[in-house]
C-alpha cells in the first residue's frame, strides 16, 4: 500500500512540474491564434481532426492541451519508472510515447468536436 501512495505521489509531482513549466514558458507568452506560430500540437489537432480553435478559443484549447501532455509524460514516467535498465526504458518510451499521445489527442478532438455541433 505504501508502495502505491509513492507511486500516485510521483505522479502527481511529476505531473505539476511539467504543468507548471508548461505554464511559465508556453502559456504565458501567447497572445491570438497565429497558424504559423501556433504550437505543434494545436497544429495537429487542426489538420488532423479540422478543429476550429478560433471559434473554441486558442487558449483553452492551449491550456487542455498542456493539461493532456503533462498527464502523457507524467504517465509514461510511471509505467516506466520500475525498468531498471536505462536503454529497455527509451525503448519502452519510444513505443508507447506515439500510441498514448493518439490516443489522448483523439479523445480530446471528439470531445471538441462534439462541442462544435452543439
């Protein structure tokens, strides 16, 4: 039991500092919606899913996007933190790096999306 309290501990530890270091270096400096100077994963979200952020709102649109890579990278620490060799860890990143951030990003667009239609 103790062993799960550390574990969802270092979660959410990790999970606040890569939010807040998101925050301070990304979220602070944006001002309007820019396609040529729009991150690479609003960027994604409009070509991919044809999201329209100006009608949902570039920011919170922003902010959902930093909440769900900080869940991702906070995630993908846990999973991976009980390999002890460093290069089984990288390879283990690699493969489920891709497939989380799919799949997290495809529920955020449907949520959106859905949203739209409203």
């Amino acid at each position: 039991m103790v062993e799960v309290a550390k574990t969802l501990l270092e979660f959410i530890l990790v999970f606040l500092l890569i939010y807040v270091i998101y925050y301070l270096f990304y979220y602070r400096k944006i001002k309007k919606f820019d396609r040529k100077k729009a991150p690479v994963n609003v960027k994604y979200m409009i070509y991919r899913y044809n999201l329209d952020v100006v009608k949902i709102g570039y920011k919170r649109v922003f902010k959902v996007l930093m909440l769900c890579d900080s869940f991702i990278i906070a995630f993908i620490f846990t999973i991976t933190k009980m390999v002890d060799n460093i290069y089984l860890r990288f390879l283990i990143i690699f493969l489920l790096i891709f497939p989380v951030f799919v799949f997290v990003y495809h529920v955020v667009a449907n949520y959106y999306l859905k949203k739209e239609e409203q």
